[in-house]
C-alpha cells in the first residue's frame, strides 16, 4: 500500500529502534514510511542513543538546513530516559574506537553515549567517565533531564511552526524493569509535579510502542531479541503508525497506486 502526505522532507531521531542500519532490514519503519509517501528523509537516529541527542539532533540539522515548515514532517521516537549522552571534542574522546556507529555534530564534535547500566568494570576513559557520571543519577533526575529534552525540542518545533509528532520505543507508562533498565518515566515527573503532555505523541499506549509491539510478536524478532526485522516494521506500519497518520490527516490513500 502506497500513501500520499502534503509533505516533502520527513527528519526523524531516534535510538536502535529508528536507526536504519540493521543487519537484516536496509528500511526501518522511518525510512519505510518515507519510500511509501514519497518523502524525502533525513534519519538522524543512531543506536543507544538517548534523548539529549534525539533533541540535538533534531535542532542541528534543522538550524543547519532551513527546510521550509509547510513542507517537512518531524517525527521522533524517544529513547529511554535512563540513557547518557553527550558531545565531546572527538580528538579527545576517541569514542569511534569503542562503539561501532558514528555520529558527528560537526567536523569536530561527536556524540558519546552512555548509561547508567553500561558502568562496566573496563578501564578505557569513557567507561570511567560513565561511572564517574551515574554515580549522581538517580531515576528522578535522569527523568528530569528526559522531560527537558523533551520540552526543548516541542518549544523549539511549534516556535518554528513545523508539525511534528512523538512516539517512545517503549512506552512511558510502562513500569520500571526489575535490571533498572527503564524508568517509569510518567510515575517520576508526577512526584516531581511535572507532566508529559501527550497532545502531539502518537501510539501512546503501553502495547502499541514499536518495543512492546514486537515483543508480543516474537515472530518478527530478528537474533538479538530485541529488535525487529524489516517485516516486523512493516508489520507495524501498517496496523499502528499509520492508521494515526491517516486519522490526523497527515497521510491520506494513493489510489492511483
């Protein structure tokens, strides 16, 4: 089935979930929306990355490239707010020697990525400066700083008058996992007085999140047990992202297909 959007430019950020380089899929569901509507996409996700980096992500390259509001779509799928990132000068951190993938800001700075259940007993320097780091998290502040990113990137959009839309990997109202993996994000923010507005998320509720979908459909696992194939985004697509997109009238049906 082939779509049809008002929308030239589709920018998306994301972790894992939204980066298109698995070994078993050329196309995740971002990069599979923008081949079924004809958008061109700028898919700024990198793997474990957390939400300070899906919001500067976003906000660079919009900055960067001036696409024109009334013809780009924005569409994030946050990560967990227990996850660590930052910018470094990459001639002092090196990270590129430690993990596979590659995110350069600029021809200088480049992202660091971290967690605070990824202190692990190596002895590199970014592995220390992780320890060294979580040591003064906790689940509310680590929260705090998510609902920041949060808030930054959606002044930032309706400021500029681009549409956009949110998603979660795995949904916010989830509770925390018994490994400290994931924060009961909603939970944390209520003892804080804060709130996560939910006018602009999309497949807001805990089985529709593209994690938690999958999970229940172990059929479209690829080896990791994590992540889905290029079936399973599909599969996705088509019975929960899409449908939205098409009750918001930001897709409508390409008859002509």
């Amino acid at each position: 089935m082939y779509y049809k959007s008002k929308f030239k430019y589709l920018v998306v950020s994301g972790c894992s979930f939204t980066h298109n380089n698995h070994q078993e899929s050329h196309c995740v569901w971002a990069n599979t929306l923008a081949v079924w509507t004809n958008m061109t996409i700028n898919n700024l996700a990198i793997p474990g990355a957390g939400n300070t980096h899906i919001k500067n992500s976003v906000i660079l390259h919009l900055e960067k490239n001036k696409p024109n509001p009334a013809d780009t779509l924005v569409l994030v799928m946050w990560s967990g707010p227990e996850r660590i990132d930052w910018i470094t000068d990459q001639s002092l951190s090196n990270f590129k020697e430690k993990y596979p993938f590659e995110y350069q800001y600029t021809d200088k700075n480049e992202l660091v990525l971290g967690g605070a259940w990824w202190a692990t007993d190596k002895k590199d320097h970014v592995n220390r400066t992780i320890r060294e780091y979580s040591k003064y998290q906790s689940n509310s502040s680590l929260a705090l700083n998510s609902w920041l990113q949060i808030q930054d990137l959606e002044n930032y959009l309706k400021c500029n008058n681009y549409e956009y839309y949110f998603m979660s990997w795995f949904n916010y109202k989830d509770p925390v996992d018994n490994k400290n993996r994931w924060i009961d994000f909603d939970k944390e923010l209520e003892k804080m007085s804060l709130f996560r507005s939910t006018d602009r998320w999309l497949v807001d509720n805990i089985d529709s999140s593209l994690g938690r979908w999958t999970q229940n459909r172990p059929e479209y696992l690829v080896e990791d047990k994590i992540h889905a194939g290029w079936q399973g985004h599909e599969a996705w697509l088509n019975e929960v992202l899409i449908p939205e997109l098409l009750q918001k009238n930001i897709l409508y049906e390409d008859t002509t297909q």
